[in-house]
C-alpha cells in the first residue's frame, strides 16, 4: 500500500510537458509497464470515468511471440472509476520502431477489475491521479 502512495504522489508532481514522460508503473517478468499522466484523462467527470495510455516494453523475451527486447506495447485503456471496472480501447504492437500490429474496440466491454492484478494497480493509480483516494 506505500507504495501505490507513493506512486500515486509521483504521478501528481510530474511536471506538464509537451512530449510524453512515462513513468514506470509495474516490471513483470517479461515487460516492463509505463504510464503516461499527460494522457490520463476524465472523460466523464460526473461519473468519474477516465481514460489512459499505458506502455508495455519488453525487457526479457520469454513469450517468443515475434516481439523481441526493446520492443513495446502501446495500450489504450479506460475505466469507471466508480465501479472499479476497466476495459481495453486499443493496442498498437511496435517492433523495432515499426508499427507490427494493432487492436480498436468496435465497442467498449468493460470488466470488474480482478484483485490484486495488474488491472486492479492500474485503475487504482489511474482513478486515484483523477479522482483522488476514495
């Protein structure tokens, strides 16, 4: 739980700027997960929806799946903070800098946040940085 808050004060001090800062917010086995707070955004303020950009950079290949070290995942999500849902918006895979793959939602299905999973970390930061601790 220290560190959630101390994350979630990190992301709240991050300076605006024009280009994208990510922030670690997660290493795994395989990828290493960034947020970015310039585009973590309130989309439906009254009912505390958001919405947020995440990358995922591979630093160990274990999944040998075509995407190699270095390589990343640029992952759209958006949540209803009030309810502790996610869902998935949009993918975009890149290797070595060329865009490889992708993924739109026709339409947004979103799911309860399972607990203590990378989902449930990501909408607590997300909603937290937005909407504050509840």
């Amino acid at each position: 739980m220290m560190f959630k808050k101390l994350l979630l004060s990190l992301l709240v001090t991050v300076p605006v700027v024009a280009q994208a800062e990510w922030i670690v917010l997660d290493k795994g086995e395989e990828f290493t997960i960034y947020v970015d707070p310039d585009r973590t955004v309130a989309t439906v303020k009254s009912l505390k929806h958001a919405e947020a950009w995440f990358k995922a950079v591979v630093h160990n290949d274990l999944t040998k799946d075509g995407m190699g070290i270095g390589d990343f995942r640029l992952m759209k999500y958006k949540f209803k903070c009030d309810t502790n849902e996610l869902s998935l918006d949009a993918s975009y895979d890149y290797r070595k800098g060329k865009q490889i793959d992708s993924y739109v939602a026709r339409y947004n299905v979103y799911s309860s946040a399972i607990p203590e999973t990378k989902g449930e970390f990501m909408a607590f930061v997300v909603c937290g940085y937005l909407y504050g601790e509840e």
